[in-house]
C-alpha cells in the first residue's frame, strides 16, 4: 500500500520570507509521480507542482520549488517571497504510473495548513 | 486551459430527496473522478471512470451512483442521504495515457453539499 505522510499540520511564515513543508512517502513501485496541491479557504484545489521519480532533477514553478530525495522518499516544498496569496491547505499526494485502462489512485498526505503573515 | 467545473456550487438536501451533481471538462480528459472532502481532511475518492468506463468504486454506498454520459460529463446522483454525507464533493479529470502530464488529476471548484 502506498503512504503519504506531512508531519506538519500547520505552519506560518512571514511575507516575503522562504517556508518549507515536509512530505515523506512510501511505496513498493518503482515509477510513480509526486504531486503538491493546494487548496485555499475558496475550496478548489489547485496542483502546484508536479514530479516524476524517473527524474532526478527537482522540479520548479516560479517561487515553488521541491527537494525530491528518492531513497529517502523525501518530497518537500518550498516557498520562496512568500505572498499572501499562499494561504492555504498544502496536500502532498502519490500516484503510481498509470496501469492498464488508465487511471490510478491518488493518495493524499494529511495536509498542512499555512499560515502567511503581513 | 485546465478548466473542471461543477455545479451546483451549493446543494442542500432532505434525506429523501433525489438530487444531482455535474461534472465537465472540455479538455479531452479520458479518467474523470469523484472525491468527498470532510473539513480539514484530504480527499477521499470515490469513484473513477476512465474512458467513459467505471474502473474504481471505493466501496461506496449505492445511495451514491455515478455516471459518465459521455467523455466530457460525469454526474453524481444521490438518494436517500443522510446527514453525515454532508461534505464538498471534488471531481477531477486526468489526461490519457499518451498525453502530456498523464497522470495529473486538474480539480474543479467543488459542490458544498449539505443534508438535513
């Protein structure tokens, strides 16, 4: 079975400085993707980032970036110039590669509530 | 453009009425999926269908059935409810097996659901 564990269920950071969550996982397949989705108090939840195992180079979108150590199962998120913006729930989720038919099951960590002050 | 939308936004239902939630996506996705959220949980899915097929029920109750029309639209119907049903319901859409970001589940807005 696959796991998606955030030991952080709330962190906050000041605007304009740099905040990281953590994620670790487990999993018995060899290829998979690894996801950072975040979902603000208006509900709809947004993908952030997105990162496949295969791939040793981490992942980057404008001031988000990933620190994906895959024999540590190790995913984590930071922020860089943290906007106001960025408050929100933080989900990290798993999916393996997708088996015959198409898809498969998205596993979800806990979450991580941040917390952006002015 | 990585549009889902559902509606209706809200929904609030007796636990013997027979209501409907929508699901659409115009982008070509071929796996489309349901998940209900409880405060401050992760999502839990439901159900996925892919290529207009049910490929996983998580066990769900049958007052909950799915249905994929066509490949563009995915409803949710509901009967005989009860009040810890109430929840946001998510649907996700992922691109085919061939396409770019494969594998990556775009989510719409949500319908707030609420039984009495």
């Amino acid at each position: 079975a696959q796991t998606v564990t955030q030991s952080q269920p709330e962190m906050s950071v000041q605007e304009a400085e740099t905040v990281t969550l953590s994620c670790t996982y487990d999993t018995s397949e060899s290829d998979y993707y690894l996801f950072w989705y975040k979902q603000p108090p208006s509900r709809q939840m947004i993908l952030v980032i997105r990162q496949e195992a295969y791939k040793q180079q981490n992942a980057t979108e404008n001031r988000f970036s990933v620190n994906f150590q895959k024999a540590a199962k190790s995913f984590s998120l930071k922020i860089s110039d943290s906007q106001l913006g960025d408050a929100a729930m933080y989900f990290c989720a798993l999916t393996s590669i997708r088996g015959q038919g198409g898809s498969e099951k998205l596993v979800f960590g806990k979450g991580t509530k941040l917390t952006v002050n002015p | 453009d990585t549009e889902v939308t559902q509606t209706p936004k809200h929904l609030v239902m007796g636990m013997t009425n027979k209501k409907s939630l929508k699901c659409e996506q115009h982008m070509g996705h071929r796996a489309m999926y349901w998940y209900k959220q409880k405060a401050k949980k992760p999502p839990e899915l439901m159900f996925v269908y892919s290529y207009e097929k049910l490929s996983i029920n998580e066990s769900v109750p049958s007052r909950f059935s799915p249905e994929c029309p066509n490949s563009s639209l995915l409803n949710l119907h509901l009967h005989a409810l009860q009040p810890e049903d109430s929840a946001l319901y998510l649907c996700a859409s992922s691109p085919s097996p061939l396409a770019d970001l494969q594998d990556t589940q775009y989510f719409g807005p949500g319908t707030r659901l609420t039984v009495l």
